[in-house]
C-alpha cells in the first residue's frame, strides 16, 4: 500500500472512531468522563470560558508555525525600529508530531486552514520518512511512531523496529523516550503486536520510580551523572504518569496504575501555591529541587493531560490541581507582563530567571545531590524569577488541544472481546 492509500485509509479509520467515541469535532465524549471541557465547566465555568478562547487561539496561532509541510522550531517577538514581529526559527520533527496529535483532536476543516488543504492524518505520515533517518533520537523515532499510529492509524513499522532495537541495546535512554515509546505500543496496539514493546517500556519505567512516587531524567538514573541523577523533570513525570495510566487500561496491570497514581499524587502535593508546575524534582526524596521557569505549555498543556488521563484510567482525581494549574496563565505572580496575547494568538512560553546558562538549576542540583530538600539561601533575590520569554513553540498549542480534546483515547484502549482495543 502506497503512502497515499494508507492515508485515506486511516482517515476513513480516524473518523469512524471519532464518531463511535463522540470525538467528530474535538468534542471528547459528550457527558462521559472523557468529555474533558464538559468537566472543567462544571468546576468553573469562568475558566471553562477561557480554555475555549484558549482553543481557538491554538486554532488561529499554528497556522504561521506551518511552513513547508513541517512546523518550526519556534516563533519569536522580534523587537525592531518598524515594531514588535514575530520571527519564525528553525524546524522540528519531534513538534510535527505533536501538533499531529493535536490537531487529529479538531475538525477536518481546521486541519485544512491550518495544514494548507491537508490532515493531521496526512501530517503524521509525512514524519515516517524523516523518522527513519533519525537514527540517533530515539524520542523522536517515538513521537513519531505514536502520532501515525493514532492519528493516522497506521502501524510504522520501519519505526517500531528501530524502537525495538533501541529497547534491545539497553542502553541509557531518556525517560521521556522510554514513556513516549510505550504510549506509541499502545497506540498501535490495534495494528500491531506491540505489546511485548509495551511491557519492556514499562518495566523500565517502573524500575527507575523512586520510592517518592517520581521518576529521574535518565534510565538509568546514573546515566545522568553523580550530580544529577536524582533530578528529574516535570516532562518525566507527565509522560511517564501518562504511559502506565494507559498501559493499566489496555492490559489490566494494577500496579501500572498505581505508579502513575503515586506520581500524580506527589507531583500535586509539590504544586505551587499560585498553582505553578515547577519544573526539576529530587526523584528520591519527593521535593523541588528547583522551581523555574515555569512553562507555559505544562500549565494549560502537559499537566491538564497527563492528570486527566490518571483520571480517566481510574486514578485519583486531581482536577482542582489542575484548575490551579491553569489559573497560573492568568494570575502569575512572577511577571507583570501578560501570558496571553490574542492579537498574536500565542501564550508566551515561560517565566523564568534573569540568569546566564542556567546557573541555578547547576546550584541547585548540586546542593540538593548532598543535601535532599536544600534550596540556597537568597536565590530568588540573586537570580529573580521575573523575566517573561516571548516565544511561543508550536507543540505548546499542538499539546493545548490534545489535553483537552482527546478526551476518550484512554477508554479506547479497554480490550474487546477480541482481546484488542477498540
């Protein structure tokens, strides 16, 4: 089958679930546990109101991050004596599969107003060939993977493979690459035998969780080095919560459950006091190692999702955190300047320290490999969390719409009397 049939195929294949699943749309499921917007109205409909402008923003604003069939790296406010413009930078194909995924969750009309006439379906197959070649990134082999998988549906099996080869090797890999390759197994389940993939991601995710219920950067840990192998990102946790909280539904695993439970958990007791994700963890102790910046895109994006898939797994509900969590865009106590800029249609990407290099995430990681739970003395007032980044990446809106409009990909993945998912 030629690139092109395989493509209306797994359109046909894509609108067929959409309509059985109440996705036609972006819609979720109308009036189940997936109909995700229908929940947060419920709780607020203040904020319910401001996540739907916040959809239509990500609707309008990915459009000019779309440039010859792949999106960029970023988009930056450029500063000149004509005015602020915006400037797009770079190309990335770990961003073009992920506003694949996001952009599978809207109307085909939407598609085409932003792919130039085309799909998500069309968007997520057009990453297979330029996967293939990327041979020394793993996490993009995966991105890729699970975006033609669902939202083409189509089995990459040129890309499967280098994942089973990378799995084979055992050697170090990321923990993001490790979670993105078992949600990617799950994803093509129904295509595919990749459970056998499935369960060795899951094995070493959940050999690497610390006893706090977090993950590390690295698998292993030490890979990381001796001053960083207890750090790990909101980025590990999100994913990895995400991947076992999927792989308990689709094949029943309890304990899977109760991993992506336990981080969930501790990532919302960490969660700031204005509802800030703060962004490394000490995966031993279950404590902050260090706080900014503070992303955007976890916000509004990374932290809705993976928390609402605990949620539709049958883990605890953490809605009221991440309600917090998005009220942050708005009420941010770092910056006097606005997250938010509808005439532009971006949210900005983060609040951060005025610092070179990232010096105090050096500090803070190295004090807290000593001392667990240290953090320097005058920190804030040396390196202030107050600078605003006015860049915005298109996989920030790309994960906006797929946190909240794909709700119902995780209810999909129970098995039918056939024994795969539906």
């Amino acid at each position: 089958m030629n690139q092109k049939s395989a493509c209306i195929l797994s359109m046909n294949r894509v609108a067929r679930a959409g309509e059985q699943s109440g996705l036609s749309g972006g819609k979720g499921m109308p009036g189940g546990i997936g109909d995700r917007m229908r929940a947060l109205r419920m709780l607020s409909p203040a904020l319910h109101s401001r996540m739907e402008r916040f959809i239509e923003l990500s609707k309008q604003g990915l459009p000019r991050m779309y440039v010859e069939g792949t999106f960029v790296h970023t988009v930056r406010a450029v500063d000149s004596p004509s005015g602020r413009h915006m400037r797009p930078e770079g190309d990335n194909l770990r961003y073009t599969a992920k506003c694949a995924l996001g952009l599978a969750c809207v109307d085909l009309e939407t598609q085409a107003l932003v792919l130039d006439g085309g799909t998500a379906a069309q968007l997520a197959l057009a990453t297979i060939p330029r996967a293939e070649r990327e041979t020394d990134d793993p996490g993009a082999v995966a991105l890729a993977a699970w975006a033609v998988a669902e939202a083409a549906g189509h089995y990459a099996e040129t890309l499967f493979r280098k994942l089973e080869e990378t799995f084979a090797s055992n050697e170090p890999l990321a923990t993001v690459d490790c979670a993105w390759t078992l949600i990617a197994a799950l994803a093509a389940l129904h295509l595919a035998d990749t459970e056998p993939l499935a369960g060795r991601a899951r094995n070493r995710l959940m050999a690497a969780q610390g006893a706090s219920g977090l993950f590390p950067h690295m698998l292993p840990a030490s890979a990381a080095g001796r001053l960083r192998a207890h750090v790990g990102s909101f980025a590990d946790q999100v994913y990895s919560t995400l991947g076992l909280a999927r792989y308990s539904v689709a094949t029943g695993d309890a304990a899977a459950l109760d991993a992506a439970d336990a981080c969930g958990a501790r990532i919302c007791a960490l969660q700031g006091p204005e509802g800030q994700w703060w962004w490394h963890y000490d995966a031993r102790h279950g404590t902050v190692v260090e706080g900014y910046p503070v992303y955007s895109v976890h916000q509004h994006g990374m932290g809705p999702m993976a928390l609402l898939d605990l949620r539709e797994a049958g883990g605890r509900d953490h809605l009221e955190s991440v309600i917090r969590g998005l009220e942050w865009i708005d009420r941010h106590p770092e910056v006097s300047g606005s997250m938010v800029d509808e005439n532009e249609n971006v949210i900005w990407r983060k609040a951060g320290r005025r610092e070179l290099k990232k010096v105090a995430r050096g500090i803070s990681a190295a004090t807290t490999a000593i001392y667990p739970g240290f953090t320097l003395p005058g920190l804030d007032t040396i390196f202030p969390p107050t600078r605003l980044d006015y860049e915005c990446r298109p996989y920030e809106l790309g994960w906006l719409l797929y946190a909240w409009l794909s709700g119902g990909t995780v209810r999909r993945l129970e098995p039918t009397g056939s024994g795969k998912p539906v």
